[in-house]
C-alpha cells in the first residue's frame, strides 16, 4: 500500500515541476484543471498562495484546496487537494479561509450533508492533510460562516444560524473540538444580524464587524469586542454608521494589536459614500460617528464612492485606502487612493482623494485586496475588456513602475462571460500573486500570476534579501554597546545560509553577531561594542552578506547617538518686593537631561559682579528673613547638564523696605440722604498705599470706584449719593507699602444717615353714601416725620384741625363723620415734614357723597301671543351706578323670586310659552353706593294661546277633467277672542261657496291654505295657518267630453302637457263628414275646459277633432247629442 501512494507521488512531482509562474501573460498558471465557481486566496509566510475554491462536480460543488510555492509549483497536484465533496445543493453560497501562524488553511463553508444546511470547518496543512476531523467541525445550521485564528492560536467562526436567522458565534480549539457549550448569538436589541466578520486582537481578544438587518438586504454597521470566552467587552453594540451598509457583501477589516479598522461603503439617499473606521479596544471612534470620509466630495452631482479596501503596515502612521469609484449613472468607472493619519484619521492626499485611474467607460475597476511595499500601496484591478493590471505607487501616491501599470492578464472577456473571483494575495518572499476565475476554451477555471515589486512577473530568482531595519538611537552619553536586529528574507528557492561581514566601523568599536552566519529567513543581532567612547552623531556600517550560488547583499546600519535636548530654562526667578523680616525664597525650573544647578548673588542690583553662593546648588535658593541692609541683592542660577551648553537664568532683584505709620484717622459723620462727604487718612513711609475698607455685617472688604465711591486708593474717601442702607456701616484705610504688603488699619469712621421723607401709602379718593362717616389715610417714613391734613372746597388748601366732623388732623388718617351732601368734591392731602427736608405733599383725594336710587317709571304690563317676545322696563334716578334684581312671581304676587337675569333696566323675554300666562314682575333697585333699595310696581304678563286651524282634501288630490274634490277647512274654537278665517289659493285670497269648505275642479287647481286669526279686545291678535294642500291635474291622453250623451251643450277638455300658454283648434264633424263647428281657443295650464253650444244641429253622432296650434291633430273622439 506503501509503495503504491509514493509511486503516484513521484510521478505526480515530476509532472507538476514545470507548473510554475508564466511570465506570458496571456498564458498564466493554471491553478487547476477542474472547471471552478467561487474560490479565495491568502499568502503565507514564506511566499506561498493557498488558493481554495468549489469544484463543479457533476451538480455538486465539491471544496478544494491547491498551494502553489514562491515559483508557482503546485505542490497538491495538477488540481489541487479534495477537502470535502458532501452535498452542497445546486448553489455555491459565501465562504471564507483563513490561515494560522504555522501557515495551515482553515477554510469556513457550508454542504448538505445533513440534508440541511449546516456551516462546517476544516483545517488542512500544506501537505493536504486533515488537521482536525476529515469531515470537518460541524458548527450548527446556517451559512456563510467567516474564520479567524485568535492570538492564542484557536479559531473563531461567525456564521449565519439559520434557525433564529441571526449571527452565532463559536470557537474552535487548536485540536478541533468547539470550545463552547453553547454558541454565542449577536443581536442589536431584539433585532437580527448577519454578515460577521472576526477580526484578531491581543491576548485572544477579537472585534466583530457585523451587521444588523434592515429591510431586504439593508443593514446597518456595528462592531462588538468579545474575550476569549465569548464574553461581550462592552455594555452594548458599538454602531459604525449612521448610513445604510448592505447585507450582500463583506467589508474591508484589519488590526493591529487591541486597535480594529474597517473600510467601508455605504448609501446615503442614492447615492453611496466610503468611510474608514478606528475602532479602539474601550469601544471608542477617535474618528467620528460614521469614521472620516475618504472625499468630502458627497454632493448630489459627484462621484459615487463604491467598493473599497484598507491595509497598514506594523508600526505605520498611515492607513491606505483604494476605492472604485464610478459616475451617478454607474454606467463608467475609475479608482482612487487616499492616505489617512492612523491617529487621527486626517485625509493626506487632499479632502478629494487622488485619482489613479478616471472615471470613463475604460471601466477601471479595483479588485483583490490591498497590500503595502515600504508602507505604500500596490493594488490589482481590471478594465473594460477584462485586462487584469497591478499597479504600484509609492509614498505619495505616485506611480513607480514604467507605463504606469503591469499585465496580469492579457487575455480579454466579455459582459456576458466575464473575469471574476478576484483575489490579490499580500507581499511575501518578494512577490504578491494576483488569482481569478476566467472561462477558456468553453470552461471557467481558476489562474493565477505573481508580480514582484519591479513590476517583473514570472519565476523569482534564487537568493535573499535583507530587511531595512530602523536605526539604533541612543542620547549622550551612550551606553557601552547598541544592537540593531538585522532580519534576511529568502527569494525563490533559496535555503542556503548567509555569511556576515562589516566594513565602516568607527574608531575604536567592534562590529559583533549572535549568528553568523544566518540561516536565510532568520535574523541576527549586531552589536557595536564601544559606543560610550563616541560623540554625537550619526555612524553607518555596511553589513556584505554572501552565500554559495546567488548574488551578494548589502545593507546600511545606523547607529546615532544625539545630542542631549539643549537646557531650556521654563521657569525663570522672578524680582521680589517684601517687607523686612520676611522670608524669601527664588526658584528656576528648566528642561534637559542630568541637570545640576549654582545660585550666584551681586550686591549692586543686577549688575554684577557676581559670586557663587556657597551651598545654593538647588533649583530653590532660600533666603530666610531678610532685613533692609539686603535691599537692592540680585539673585541668579546658573543651569548645566553633561553634554550640554550651561545656561544663566535672568536675574531676580530682592527689593526690602520698612512698615508705613498712620498720622490721622478718618472721623464719624451724620447726614442725611443723598449728601455726599469726604473721609481723611494720613500716614508716613516711603511709597505709601491706600486702600480704604467698608464693614456692614461685622466683615472688612475692599472697596472699588464707581457705585457713588471715589477715591478709594487714596488718602481721601469721597461717598455721594448716600442712601440710607448706608446707615450705620463704618469706613477704614489700610495703609501699606510696596515692599511690606501687610497693611496697617486706621481707626473706624460710623456714618449715620437720617432718611428723607417718603410716602409710602397715598391717600385714596373716597365715595360713600349720604349719613355715613368715612376716613381718609396716608403713610410715610422718614427720620422725625410729621402730619397735617388739608381740605380744599374750592377756594385752595388749608389746614385742617380736629372737631366738628373732623378728627386726626396731624395722625396718618383723618376720620370724617356723616359729611353733607354738599361736601361731595371736597378734596384733601397731607402735609408730612421731618428732620431731613422741606415739606413733602401727598396726593389729592376726592370725597364723593351719593344718595341712593330713586325708581321714575315702574315697569308696565305686557299682553303677548304664544312664542312671542316681552318686555319690561324701570327708569331710575342715581348717580352711582344702579344695581337691578328683578323678581318673577308665578302665583298672583304671593311669593317671589330673583330671576338671575337683566341686571339692567330691560327684562327681555323670547318665546315665550303659554305657561307663562298670568306671571307677574317687579324690579328691586339699589346704587354701589348705598345699600338702600326701592321696589317697583308690580306689572302683569298675558301669554295668549295661538288659534290652530287643519285642512283636508277629499275624495281626491288629482283630478281628470269631469271631476271634483271638496277641501275642508277645521279652525280651532275661541279661548276667549274672535276667531276668523281666510282662505288662499296659489298664496292669493280666495272666496269659498261657504266659510269651511271649498269645491275643487281642473277649473281651480293649485295649493290652498287658510289662515285663522283670534282677536282680543286689546286689539291683540294671534294667528296661524293651516298646511298647504295642493290639487293637481292627472295626466290622461284621454279626450274629455262631458256630458255624454248630451242636449247639444257640452264640455271638452285634453291635457296640456307642461301647461304653457297656446291656441288649439276644435273641429267637430257629423257622420257624413261634414264640418259643423271649428273653433281655435287659447289654453293655459294642464287643462283647458271648452263649452261648445251645438243645440241648432240635428240629434246623432258627432266626430270631435281636436289640433294644435297649426292644424295637425292631436286626438279625436265621438259625442252623442240626443
């Protein structure tokens, strides 16, 4: 069995030598003979390009896996290696792979095995073999699932579980057994999500970018950081747009360390917009809401930002970002790049971003992902016609390779049967390798090409490279030895070792390695030893590394060690002005390394000489007390640092004086308000200050100009506008100088202030009525006020004293007893003196008397009809304003009631019914002056009854010519009155045969209505009228002849369809045809009733023709005249 699986292996290796990269492009690497659907691509470590894809197999999508090495050799086999070919259904659905650190291929789909399905993990090792179970690690029902390896090495899956339609999430041990009972489900609230994607973070941490559902395949962009556990980091799901992303693709993500970023787009209207998003590990977006734009052109008209991709290199300041971009009509395509600040997320190649390739109908799309060469972008995309390119730029977004772009694919496809599948693998052992899907010869596979960072495709050349490490910084003074880690990268199918050489070595220093040689893709530590014995500077040593059969290799270490910060003094000693006996101290703060510090001092203020002070090495020099004698010292530091220039600080001159004395002290004042006075201090010393003081509530504080202060550091204090809150309160100078600050307080000055006179309550004019008494108030405050009443009746004020009606005529209110009538439009005010003022006037306030209401006309009686209106009215003499309450009584005058209506002179009734026959009224009038009340004559209220009256038609309402009806009128009896009726007919009178009936024909028709009336002998009537009842003509198209048989005098009558006004013609024939009677007659309304007179004509039968207007005949008929 041996034998026989290396047998084939052999072969098989000896076969698939050849299969390596094509430099023609238009021939590529096949990656598989099998006709392919969906397939993605990731590169390892060490060169290598795992690509996995489905495999059409005879209705089944079987899953494979090929790995092709640095050259293109496919190391599975002509088609790859067989993962799984349980049933999948007739549909491909999303899958993911992912690699782990010893570059084994986890790849995340789904199948059918279970006749449902279910989202199933394999991990397979470049060899091709099963690393967990052959049938892989069922997850649980649903779809789409998405891998990542974790820190710690496990594997986590997001899928779509199928039954709750949301995400789950679960982990998978390095061995291959789920490491969580239960999976973890991700919602926003109760809403669903889909689309997951892990992304790794430190110490086995890892974000999820998910989606939550919308309507259709709307969603909305979240994110949620979980541990190792499974256990949420944050409260809730941290949104990442407030626009709306779409359930049908993925987005572009990556990390570095515990810090997520995601790429992408999303619609806003119609139109569509592209983001990047920092995502920090507590759940914050230094970026903004929705991250930072990658253009701000977002108008209606501009471009449409589309799909788009990320990447970042370890340790760089920048995030690149490509984006499709394509016209409103999304009929044209271009791409763009943008550059962001990591930290802050600020757009470095302008807010629009650069255009790479223009939106036209060239149709420049971006496809793959996005990777970095020396921290810039290289990139893959396709054309119109399906041409595959990679484009490389460097630093600032230009292009580095000649003719811009290089093929990939040269071949050419249609919109009907397209490139697809787009994968573009990350920079590894010198080349990235760009996968695709295209159908040749009728069959669509998977091809592949590698390009290298010349822009060269085809096999790489054997060899190695070295990395460009960072140099090695240190500060002076230099420690004794630095290191830099040199790191070598192999280049084809070199696996060689690389032997190390150093030229360029400073005087006096060694160049020493802990490996050498190195092993190619391995590192080595170089050491330059004697270091400490260099300056400031910069030194570079080249490193030669050779190795048997390929090309030498040099690279540039630097080592630099810089100069100390130079001394930068921050904080300088400040000059000091202080009073004898005080304790000072100065102090220097400054920047640098290894700082020492010397005060030094001069006597002559600061201008030297100057003399280092014995002990003062701190950045602080304390003096101690000082006296006078040391007035007019300067102060100084001398700052230093190894390696450093020394650096003098300004100077501080000590400026020493003596405590003020106070001569003469400010002195109490009384005043009244509104005065202003002047308060006095002196004092002696040398640069006297002055700050005067106010105490109101047992507290001493400064005062300041303005609000009627002035002068308040001086020696004279002037205070106007003095108010009488001031009362009371004490002023003081505190007295100091500018070298002793404490200040020394003069004697207290009390101010009291008397208050000028104010009145606070004004008298008020008074009204009352006739016989009563009444007084009159007023109230002031002010120091010692006074009263004196005054009465003006007529002739001017004068004063007034107690007796007669008079009482409190120099008190706050005078009384005033039952004036007379004739006092009404006296007027009187106060006069109010006091200790501050001259005198000070009240208002003026009127006394008004009244007599109460006198009634002129008392209401009269009142005789109506049934329904109709009344009114009664009282006339009333009073000069105040006239209250009126008028009563009802309902039985005869026995008892009364108030009706709470008409408080005014009219009692209005509307409609009145017949109960209220026989009530009676009076109205109750009083004035608002006095309470006194007169009472009207009563007034009588006859309601009389409204007569009715009926009427009636019969037998009939609509009559033929020939036929009568009798109306019938029924008039109600007397109440008391007349009773009399009239009749109508079409609203005009009309005398009846007799007074209650009328006999109706078609001579008389229309609507008849009588009316009756009840008179009473006040001349009072009340009347009505009966219904309307109208008699009609009934149509006929008879011909009326009557009487029949008849003496020779007889009727005719025909019906006059509508009724207008025309003319008829009568002909009347005997048997043998002869005419003997023609007449034209007018005819008004439905009928028109004719006599004929034919008594002179023999007896027999008559033929009677009747016509219109113009002769022709309407109808005839036949009379018998005997």
């Amino acid at each position: 069995m041996k034998k026989i699986f290396l047998l084939p292996l052999l072969i098989f290796v000896s076969t698939v030598s050849f299969a390596q990269w094509n430099p023609n492009t238009s021939v590529n690497l096949e990656v598989a003979t099998l006709p392919v659907a969906d397939m993605q691509s990731l590169t390892t470590s060490t060169g290598k390009t795992w690509i996995a894809f489905y495999h059409e197999n005879s209705g089944n999508y079987d899953m494979r896996a090929q790995l092709l090495d640095v050259d293109g050799t496919k190391l599975l086999g002509t088609d790859g290696v067989l993962i799984d070919n349980k049933p999948s259904g007739t549909a491909t659905f999303v899958f993911n792979i992912c690699k782990d650190a010893n570059d084994n291929l986890i790849v995340a789909y789904q199948d059918q095995r279970s006749g449902q399905l279910n989202a199933v993990a394999y991990k397979i090792s470049q060899t091709g073999a099963h690393l967990w179970s052959s049938n892989g690690v069922i997850l649980g029902q649903g779809l789409a699932p998405y891998p990542a390896v974790l820190s710690n090495g496990e594997t986590v899956v997001a899928w779509n579980e199928s039954t709750t339609n949301t995400l789950q999430i679960q982990k998978i041990s390095t061995s291959g057994a789920l490491a969580w009972s239960t999976p973890v489900t991700v919602q926003v609230g109760t809403s669903n999500t889909t689309r997951g994607q892990v992304v790794p973070n430190l110490n086995g941490f890892f974000t999820l970018v998910f989606q939550r559902r919308g309507f259709g395949i709307a969603t909305t962009l979240y994110a949620q950081r979980y541990n190792s556990s499974g256990v949420a980091s944050w409260a809730l799901p941290l949104q990442l747009s407030t626009e709306t992303t779409s359930g049908a693709r993925y987005y572009s993500v990556l990390s570095e360390g515990d810090t997520t970023y995601c790429g992408y787009y999303s619609a806003q209207g119609s139109r569509f917009n592209s983001w990047l998003h920092r995502i920090n590990p507590d759940g914050t977006l230094p970026y903004g809401g929705n991250g930072s734009n990658f253009s701000t052109a977002t108008g209606g008209a501009d471009p449409y930002q589309q799909m788009t991709n990320i990447a970042t290199d370890p340790g760089s300041s920048f995030v690149w970002s490509v984006c499709s971009y394509s016209n409103t009509a999304q009929s044209q395509y271009g791409v763009y790049v943008q550059k962001f600040n990591k930290q802050t997320g600020a757009r470095l190649l302008t807010d629009n971003a650069l255009n790479i390739y223009p939106i036209s109908s060239s149709f420049d799309t971006q496809a793959g992902g996005l990777w970095l060469v020396n921290d810039a972008p290289v990139f893959m995309s396709y054309d119109a016609v399906y041409k595959i390119y990679a484009t490389r730029l460097d630093g600032a977004g230009s292009f580095v390779w000649t003719g811009n772009r290089v093929e990939l694919s040269s071949t050419t496809a249609s919109a009907g049967s397209p490139k697809g599948r787009y994968g573009f693998s990350a920079l590894s052992n010198t080349q990235a390798v760009g996968v695709w899907a295209e159908t040749r010869n009728g069959v669509q596979r998977a091809y592949a090409q590698n390009v290298m960072p010349n822009g060269s495709t085809g096999v790489v050349a054997a060899g190695f490279t070295f990395t460009s490490p960072a140099a090695a910084v240190t500060a002076c003074p230099a420690p004794a030895s630095m290191s830099i880690q040199l790191g070598t990268t192999a280049t084809g199918s070199f696996t060689g070792a690389i032997s190390l050489a150093a030229s360029g070595v400073p005087t006096g220093t060694t160049i020493s390695y802990n490996s050498n040689p190195v092993t190619v893709g391995s590192s080595t530590t170089v050491t330059l030893s004697g270091t400490n014995l260099l300056s400031p500077g910069s030194y570079t040593i080249t490193i030669t590394g050779t190795a048997t059969g390929v090309t030498a290799q040099t690279v540039v270490l630097t080592y630099t060690i810089t100069a100390p910060p130079s001394i930068v003094i921050t904080t300088q000693p400040v000059a000091q002005i202080v009073c004898a006996g005080s304790a000072v101290s100065y102090s220097v703060a400054a920047s640098g390394t290894g700082l020492t510090y010397q005060w030094q001092q001069s006597l002559n203020g600061c201008n030297g000489p100057w003399q280092d002070i014995s002990g003062a090495t701190a950045a602080t020099y304390n003096l101690g007390t000082v006296a006078v004698a040391q007035n007019n010292t300067g102060y100084r530091c001398v700052v230093a640092a190894p390696c450093a220039t020394s650096v003098t600080s300004n100077c501080g001159l000590l400026t020493v004086g003596a405590s003020p004395t106070i001569s003469t002290h400010p002195v109490s004042q009384t005043v009244c308000e509104g005065a202003m006075i002047n308060l006095t201090v002196a004092g002696s010393g040398t640069g006297l200050l002055y700050q005067w003081q106010v105490n109101t509530n047992g507290v001493w504080s400064n005062l300041g100009n303005g609000g009627g202060f002035n002068g308040v550091t001086t020696s004279t204090l002037m205070i106007s506008g003095i108010t009488t809150s001031m009362s009371g309160s004490q002023y003081r100078c505190v007295i100091s100088t500018i070298a002793c600050t404490t200040p020394i307080p003069s004697n207290a000055a009390t101010l009291t202030v008397n208050t000028l006179i104010q009145v606070i309550s004004q008298p008020t004019s008074n009204t009352i009525c006739l016989g009563t008494s009444t007084f009159i108030t007023t109230d002031a405050i002010g120091t010692g006020v006074q009263f004196q009443w005054q009465v003006n009746t007529g002739t001017g004020f004068t004063n007034l004293s107690n007796g007669g009606a008079y009482n409190g005529a120099t008190t706050s209110q005078l009384s005033i007893a039952t004036p007379p009538v004739a006092w009404s439009g006296y007027t009187y005010r106060c006069v109010l003196t006091g200790a501050c003022a001259t005198a000070v006037y009240t208002n003026t306030a009127t006394l008004t008397i009244h007599a109460p209401a006198t009634i002129n006309r008392s209401p009269a009686s009142a005789e109506i009809c049934a329904g109709g209106d009344a009114s009664f009215i009282v006339a009333v003499s009073s000069v105040a304003t006239i209250n009126y309450v008028w009563q009802q009584s309902t039985n005869g005058g026995s008892t009364w009631t108030s009706l709470p209506i008409a408080f005014n002179p009219v009692l209005q009734f509307t409609n009145l019914p017949i109960s209220y026959n026989g009530n009676r009224y009076r109205c109750i009038v009083s004035n608002s002056t006095c309470p006194q009340q007169e009472t009207s004559s009563v007034a009588l209220l006859s309601v009389r009854a409204i007569p009715t009256v009926g009427l009636t038609a019969a037998p009939l309402t609509s009559l033929l010519p020939g036929q009568t009806t009798t109306l019938t009128a029924s008039p109600s009896s007397s109440t008391g009155g007349v009773i009399s009726t009239n009749w109508t007919l079409g609203g005009q009178p009309y005398s009846p045969g007799s007074g209650n009936s009328v006999v109706a024909s078609v001579a008389n028709l229309g609507t008849y209505q009588v009316s009756i009336r009840e008179t009473w002998p006040s001349g009072l009537f009340c009347a009505a009228q009966s219904p309307n009842v109208t008699i009609t003509a009934a149509a006929s198209d008879r011909l009326f002849i009557f009487p029949s048989p008849n003496n020779g005098n007889f009727s005719i009558s025909y019906y006059n369809a509508g009724g207008a006004s025309t003319t008829r013609q009568l002909a009347i024939f005997d048997s043998k045809g002869a005419r003997v009677y023609q007449e034209v007659f007018p005819v008004s309304g439905p009928y028109t009733v004719l006599p004929v007179d034919l008594q002179n004509v023999a007896r027999g039968i008559y033929f009677v023709v009747i016509g219109d207007s113009s002769g022709k005949k309407l109808i005839e008929g036949k009379v018998h005249l005997r």
